[in-house]
C-alpha cells in the first residue's frame, strides 16, 4: 500500500503541476550535458537548417552584443557584415517566450573583422531601434566559468580598443597610470 500511495503522490494532477514537472525535467538534461553543448542542442532544436560553427576558432572571431529586444537578425546581419564574412548570427531567446532577450551574438570567419566591428559599432544605433547598441568581444565557449589565476597562461592576452591616432607610446602612458 505504501508503494501504490507514493505512485499516486509523485502523479501530476493538474495542468500546472504537468508543466512544473516538464521543466524540472528539461532542466535536468539541460544540466546533465556537457559545457559547451547546451547552445548547439537548442540550435537543433530551433532550427534544423543551422549548420555547425566552431565558435572558437579563429579566436576572438565572435562578438557579443546588447541590444533592443525588438532588434531583428536581418538587421544585425546587414549592420555587421560590412566589416566582413559572417560565419553565424544568433540571438538569443527565452527559452519559455521565444521572445529576444536583447542580446546577440556574431560569428566572424576572422578576429580581425570582430574587431573592426567592435571599434566601429559599439554605442551606435543601428537598423530602425533608436537605442545605441553595446559590442565588444565574446568569451570563448570552451573557457571554464572559473579562471585559474594560478595559470598565467591563461592571463597572457588582453584585447584593447584604442583610438586610431594611438600609438605605442600613447598606449604604455594609459597603463602606466
């Protein structure tokens, strides 16, 4: 009796309890993947026609962007292609609206095209949102969420937008300081 009573105790009863266990289950395999694999299961998911982008390579080829919930992908494609080939756009959605959470990603075939879209998109408005957009350099997928600080490889790089009448030297008196 104690077996049949807990079968009958863990059985969802209403529609909204149906929909609490659903998410407690798709968080568990959500959780339950390895790093890294959590955006390439939801592409799948959302669209089939997607191809396969290693987000990491070349580095520094991907940028990451703030912008207006209402910003369409064919926007940032437009706005953002001028500074070189798009390998990937993905904007990014609730996962229980669909609705875009203000915040995107573009994949470059080279760093150097991030780069010129850093310096020449960040706090400009593009496409028809009057609100100026925030770009600046993704961080690696495959990079742990905790940095070791005892690594100094892992501390070797540093990636700068200065202004173009920069020099050397006018770049060493800022660090200085």
């Amino acid at each position: 009796i104690n077996s049949e009573m807990a079968f009958y105790n863990s059985v969802p009863t209403t529609e909204q309890q149906l929909g609490q266990q659903y998410q407690q289950q798709q968080m568990q395999q959500y959780y339950q993947q390895p790093l890294g694999a959590h955006s390439q299961s939801q592409q799948s998911t959302m669209d089939t026609s997607r191809k396969q982008v290693n987000h990491d390579v070349p580095p520094f080829s991907r940028v990451f962007i703030v912008c207006s919930k209402s910003m369409r992908e064919e926007e940032v494609r437009e706005a953002f292609s001028v500074f070189g080939n798009i390998e990937d756009v993905w904007m990014v959605k609730d996962r229980m609206t669909k609705e875009n959470k203000g915040i995107c990603y573009v994949k470059y075939d080279k760093a150097s095209s991030a780069a010129l879209a850093i310096e020449n998109l960040d706090a400009k408005m593009i496409g028809s949102d009057p609100k100026p957009i925030k770009v600046m350099i993704a961080s690696s997928k495959n990079s742990s969420i905790k940095a070791d600080f005892n690594d100094e490889s892992s501390r070797t790089r540093l990636f700068v937008v200065i202004p173009k009448e920069y020099n050397e030297k006018d770049l060493q008196v800022k660090f200085e300081q």
